[in-house]
C-alpha cells in the first residue's frame, strides 16, 4: 500500500489541488460531482485520506486531466520484471 506521505502520492494530490484551483473549482464543487462529502476532498488534498487507483482516475476525468498525465507524474522507479 502507498503512504499518502510518499513524494510520489504528493506529486498527484499536488497536481490535482492545484488544478482545481486553477479552474476554479471548489472542494464542494468537485465532491458533488464525484458523490463524495466536500470533506472528503478536504481530507484528500490534506494528506488525511488516501485515493484508490479508481477514484484516482474518476478525479483526473472530473478536473480534465488525462489520466495518462496524472500517471506520468510518478517518477519510474522500478524496471519492468519482463521486456513488453
């Protein structure tokens, strides 16, 4: 399981605050949309709460982000087992 305090699990949250603010979107905007609580995305952008990989990419479509750009934030830190 990741830690919400990895630099990795930062680097999301970071991009998807951010974003939302730039559009200006409020955390109660975002949650209605989402079906969530607004404190739910408090605590997401707070570090109190960890994203699973779903609402990750359910986040990243609401805040018109391609999913693919949320993913290549996370530095490549491992080499694949086997070669595609």
């Amino acid at each position: 399981m990741v830690s919400i305090y990895t630099q990795e699990y930062q680097l999301v949250i970071t991009l998807f605050k951010t974003t939302r603010i730039s559009k200006r979107i409020t955390q109660g905007q975002l949650a209605d949309a989402l079906g969530r609580s607004q404190s739910f995305i408090a605590k997401v952008e707070n570090g109190e709460r960890r994203l699973a990989i779903v609402e990750s990419v359910h986040l990243s479509q609401l805040l018109g982000i391609e999913p693919e750009i949320m993913i290549n934030k996370i530095p490549r830190k491992f080499s694949a087992l086997y070669p595609l």
